[in-house]
C-alpha cells in the first residue's frame, strides 16, 4: 500500500439514507493533493470520485491513483474509514 497524509475529512447525510463525504489527501512522492468524494445510499455500497483539490495536476497521475484506489483495498478503506469516522455520530 502507498503511504498516504490525511489533511482533512469530512462525511454528512444527504437525507434521511444518503451519505456523502469527502478525504483530502497527499500520497508518499507525489506532488499534488488529491479528494475523493465517497457517495452511498444506504451507507453500506459506496461509489467514488477522484480529483485534484488545489489545482489540475497531471492526468496521468490522477489515472495512476485512481487505478491504486480500485486495486488497493486497504487503502481505499482508509480513505472511506477517515471521512466515515468524521461523521458526527
């Protein structure tokens, strides 16, 4: 797994079964920082969508990480479990 640096997340609810969330986060020799934005509707099956924070980096490390995302669980589950703990309960 690459190492990651959480700067932020946050998750809500959209209404009464509809989350929505966000991680922002750098990878280890990586130079732009990253937000994926989780969305589920029943809070268990969750789609995601990857993009730059700051400003437009190079596409093709946003494919290399979105690629990392879909073939690395443990750390597409850290991400999810960072915006997810940031639920207020």
């Amino acid at each position: 797994m690459v190492n990651i640096e959480i700067i932020r997340a946050e998750m809500r609810r959209e209404d009464e079964k509809s989350y929505i969330g966000t991680t922002v986060f750098r990878a280890e020799g990586e130079k732009s920082i990253y937000e994926v934005t989780f969305m589920s509707k029943n809070g268990k099956d969750w789609d995601y969508s990857l993009h730059f924070t700051e400003q437009s980096g190079d596409e093709e490390e946003l494919l290399r990480m979105d690629e990392l995302l879909e073939n690395d669980d443990d750390l597409y589950d850290k991400l999810l479990d960072a915006a997810l703990d940031a639920y207020p309960a």
